[in-house]
C-alpha cells in the first residue's frame, strides 16, 4: 500500500492495511479489496510456468 487505508479479503480472512505494508498470496484464492480512506497500491503478479 502506498497511501491510505484499506482491508483486504483472503480466503475468508479480512486484513486492514496502512501505507507501507506488503500482502502475497496465491492467485487461486478468494479475495477483494475496499477502501477505508483513498489510497493508492500498487500490484505486482508474477506468473509461474505453466500448471504451478
């Protein structure tokens, strides 16, 4: 997260983050975002070779 607030769903965990703060987690897993004040993040996704 680069500015603001926001939570964040992972397989049924929610995560409130603040500027500064990283997550990694597994594409194939539930999730979602939602803003608790504006905020700015940048994704990064790294993709595996195929059928990992």
């Amino acid at each position: 997260i680069l500015d603001g607030e926001c939570e964040v769903w992972i397989a049924g965990e929610t995560h409130q983050m603040t500027a500064g703060e990283t997550i990694i987690f597994p594409a194939n897993v539930p999730h979602a975002l939602s803003a608790i004040t504006r905020f700015k993040m940048s994704l990064t996704m790294i993709r595996g070779s195929e059928g990992t």
